[in-house]
C-alpha cells in the first residue's frame, strides 16, 4: 500500500457528514422504530442489541464535534474574552438559529406558554428541573462549548497528547463514579458524555495533524469494541447491574470511537465507486441536517405514534408517516438555518 492511500485520521474528516448521517439514522431507529425484522436466532439478538445500543449515536455526535472544534479552536484560537465571545456567539447562533423555529413550531402546536417556550428552549428547565423534559442533548452541546476552550488551551500545551487525553478521561469517567447519589440521575446524560466528548480532542489532534492509522491503532480499536459491546450487551439483557446511574451510556466511551474509525473506513470504500454515489448521497442527505433530524423525530413520532395503535391501521403506516415527517420538518428547518446563516453572513461584511 503507497503512502498516500493508506488510512489516516483524517479520513473521519473527510467522511465526517457522512458519519454524521448514519449517527442520525442510527438514533432515528432507536428512538422510533421498533424491533422484528428478524425473527430466528442469531439475527434476531444481533437485531435487538443494534436497536438497545441506537443511542450510541449521541455519542458519535458528541465525538464528532470535539474533533471539529479542534479544527475550528486551531485555525481560530480563543485567546482573550473577545474572540471567547465572538466564538460562542457563532456556535450558539448555529444551535439556536435551528433550534428556535422548531421549537416555536412545537409549542404552538402543543400550546406551550410563552414561560414554557423560553424555559425549554434555553434549556434551563431541563437543567433545573429534567433533562429529558425536552431535548436534553441541546444544554449538553451548550457546556461543553462553553468549557471547550479552556480544555484546548490545556491540550495543546501537552506534548504527549495521548497520555493527557488518557488522564482526562480518567478524571471524567472518575468523577462520574464520584458524583453518584450527589446529583440527579437525569444529569448523567450529560456526565457520562464528558469522556466521549475529550476523547474526540485527541481524534482532531491526530487528523489535523495527519497522523496515520497503523495496524497498533485497529488492534485497540478491535480490543475497545469487543469489550465495550460485550458489557454493554450484558447491561441492555439486564445479565449485570449498572454500576452507576446511564452506565451502559458510560460504556459508549469504548464503542464509539471504533465504530467512527470502522464507518469512516466503510465510506472512503463507498466514496470511491461512482456507483455507490446514491449511498453517499443518502447519508450526506441526513448528515447535513443530523441535528435538525434529532431535534425532530420524538415530537413527530408523539404525534403520529397513535395510529400504529389502531387496529384498523398498520403499523407500517405509522412509520412510514413518521419519517416522512420528520424528513420534511427537519429539511425546512435546515433550509431557513442555511438561509438564516447565509444573511448573517452576508450583512456583516
């Protein structure tokens, strides 16, 4: 294999959206869909397991946008309380810009108050009150880009990055095992994320850098996934107690990192064939508004979930209502976001 077609970091760079796709999917299919495809064994326990881990997904996400930051943090430091405002002002303008309207869509059509609107689309009521009392990942993302800066401004002063990466993790999935009965179980949702989320520093370091993957790196990898699925599908079958509260979230720390090296392989393959071009497309499709796409799906699911109750109606019905749905909701939202941005743009130069 000649230097130049062998497997590098960076190739999760170049595939990025369309990981982003198959993690939105993957979340989709979790959230929505249910079980049954296959009905004899083995399949059918593989089926059930895939279904069980869809919320691996987040944790995609979660990693995949520590490794844009770090993109983003190197070529633009935050170095003073300026360009800190200037950078949150951008990433909050690009949450909120998608998360507003669908949001306003949402409560008209719940008929939320205007106290109910602004607590949840802020996120302080999922905060003060549940995390899952609306879209918990949107105050996630929120802190960990609040605090993003000042973790890069410690990394890159390390020269043994893997090391300091290793520690940090130590420390978060410590503090997870520490901070059982303190706080509220629903917070773990975004305490079990820390680690996946540092974890993604180090892959932007190693892309941005260019750092190739050997054959060191797949044998961790193998090694990570193999244990990670093995617990992970001892605590889905209810085989072993969680340790602490969202541990099988926890455990998405030796899961997805893997499976986005695996993903970010399978798509350079798909990439390089004209004749998968509709693959590609597809998942670009669903990349391009992932979040868009997460933000929706529950909500639509609430609405038209009914009809896969009512005898008189097949459940193929309600499903196929449902994605369309959510297609739909989910692309004009990511059009005025793009539009939005694109006026934004435009009218501060």
């Amino acid at each position: 294999m000649s230097e130049k077609s062998k497997f590098c970091f960076a190739d999760i760079s170049r595939h990025r959206a369309l990981i982003m796709g198959f993690a939105a999917l993957w979340i989709y299919y979790f959230h929505i869909c249910p079980v049954g495809i296959f009905s004899f064994f083995p399949l059918d326990k593989i089926e059930w397991y895939i279904h069980q881990e869809g919320f691996c997904g987040v944790d995609i996400f979660l990693l995949l946008s520590s490794f844009g930051l770090y993109y983003s943090l190197s070529k633009k430091p935050v170095n003073n309380a300026k360009s800190y405002a200037g950078y949150l002002k951008s990433r909050f303008v690009r949450i909120f810009c998608v998360l507003i309207p669908i949001t306003l869509v949402i409560g008209f059509v719940d008929n939320w108050t205007l106290r109910e609107f602004c607590l949840k689309v802020t996120g302080i009521d999922m905060l003060a009150r549940d995390m899952y009392s609306y879209l918990w990942f949107v105050p996630c993302i929120l802190i960990f880009y609040i605090l993003s800066p000042f973790y890069f401004a410690v990394f890159k002063r390390f020269k043994k990055k893997f090391a300091f990466t290793l520690g940090a993790v130590v420390i978060a999935v410590s503090l997870a095992f520490a901070l059982k009965n303190v706080i509220r179980y629903d917070l773990y949702a975004i305490v079990t994320r820390v680690s996946v989320f540092l974890l993604g520093f180090y892959f932007g370091h190693c892309s941005y850098h260019d750092v190739k993957i050997t054959a060191k790196h797949w044998i961790i990898a193998l090694v990570s996934l193999t244990v990670g699925v093995t617990y992970s599908y001892l605590l889905c079958s209810y085989t072993v107690e969680a340790i602490i509260p969202a541990n099988n979230a926890l455990v998405n720390l030796l899961i997805a990192p893997p499976v986005v090296l695996i993903l970010s392989k399978l798509f350079g393959f798909v990439c390089e064939y004209k004749a998968l071009n509709p693959v590609k497309a597809f998942f670009a499709f669903f990349g391009a508004m992932s979040f868009e796409f997460y933000c929706t799906q529950e909500w639509m699911w609430e609405k038209v979930g009914a009809l896969s109750l009512d005898v008189s109606r097949p459940r193929l019905a309600a499903q196929v209502t449902c994605f369309a749905g959510v297609v739909l909701f989910s692309y004009a939202a990511h059009l005025f976001s793009k539009l939005f941005l694109k006026r934004k743009t435009q009218s501060s130069k």
